[in-house]
C-alpha cells in the first residue's frame, strides 16, 4: 500500500509532512482534502481524524496525524532529519515545539485570516495583533540563522522543516525575504536539497484553483 497524504496545497502544516516525505524518499500519493468546501468537516474525515485537520498519514498499519507526528515518523522509518545523537534529537524537538507555537501557529492564522476571508471579513484588531507575533518569530528565527547555515546540526533536520512550513507561499502575511537576509538564504539553502518543491506543486490545490 502507498502511503497516502490527506493534504491540500494552501495548508503549511501538510506542506511539513508532504515535503519531509518527499526530500526522505518515502513513497506518498497526495489524497486531497477540499478544506474550503468543508472537506476537513464531513462525517468521513472526521471518522479518520476526529481533530478535523490536515495532514492525516494513511499507512498499511497505522493512521497518523499533526505535522510534526508525521516528520518524527519519517525519521523512524529512514534515518532522516533526526539530529545525529540524542542531544541533536532534543534540540530538533525543541525548534518542533517552538514552530507550532511561535511560528507556524501564529503565520498560519495571520495568512489565512489575511488572504483567505472575504474582506469585508477579515477582523483588522486580530491581523494587527498576530503580525507582532509573526514579526517577533521571525526576528528569533532571522538572529538564529545568522551565521549558521542549519537550526540544528550541520544538515538540515525536521527542525528546519518545521520552521520553514509557511515561509514559501506567496500570499501576504507580513513575511518579505528582503527583510530577513539569514531566513532567505536559509530558505534558499532548503530549497536546493535534492527532491525540493514548492508547497503548490508538491501537493493538489492552490488559490487558482478556487479563483
């Protein structure tokens, strides 16, 4: 059985997963998830992920979901983006944790709220609010990355893909790369490994597809 991947294109978090299985070489097939028509909300996927979210990895044995379980997984089944001993697994963990709070969970509701609501929808107290936090992530990020080409180690870890999860796409949330030369070029250093692709050719759906 291949693995399947229940994803969509504009979902960061799935893009995690679907890119750490792709740069590992795991075998996967995206399954898409119509998440704007409702698609993480019927009786069916939530029969598979009661959370109601994307990613869910469908396995022969065994059903997974959050981002980060499934990149942790990928290290378990190859080797991959794990942190060479038990300190380095520690701090990849760390940066993990820090991207679901700091980062990504803060990027992924700024992008959506900005891009992806009607406008006359889009609540301008809570935009101005979360792009404080988004620039202060980015800022620990930018400092981090300065003089250093990976978060953790001396390859690139789940750490770096965790992090990296919503800092491709090219709707506006306050993330410029001329503003951050450390991220750019970090991005550019991830962007290059061998099996990259941007989150809207690696798994089904985009913003076109909806125009």
């Amino acid at each position: 059985m291949t693995n399947k991947l229940y994803c969509f294109g504009e979902s960061g978090n799935a893009y995690k997963a679907a890119l750490t299985m792709e740069l590992a070489g795991v075998a996967w097939e995206p399954v898409f998830v119509d998440f704007f028509n409702g698609g993480a909300r019927s009786p069916e996927f939530l029969a598979l992920n009661p959370m109601g979210e994307v990613p869910v990895l469908v396995t022969d044995t065994q059903t997974l979901s959050q981002s980060g379980v499934i990149q942790m997984w990928v290290t378990e089944q190859t080797g991959r983006f794990g942190g060479r001993n038990a300190a380095e697994a520690r701090e990849v963990l760390r940066w993990m944790f820090w991207d679901n709070h700091k980062m990504s969970g803060q990027a992924g509701a700024l992008r959506f709220l900005m891009n992806f609501l009607p406008e006359d929808k889009r609540p301008a107290e809570a935009i101005g609010w979360l792009s404080g936090r988004v620039q202060a992530a980015l800022a620990t990020l930018e400092r981090v990355l300065q003089g250093r080409d990976w978060l953790v180690g001396d390859g690139p870890t789940t750490a770096d893909l965790a992090c990296c999860g919503y800092l491709y796409y090219p709707e506006p949330f306050g993330f410029d790369r001329a503003d951050w030369p450390a991220i750019a070029a970090w991005l550019d250093r991830i962007a290059a490994l061998p099996g990259w692709k941007h989150p809207y050719d690696l798994m089904p759906g985009s913003p076109a597809d909806r125009a």
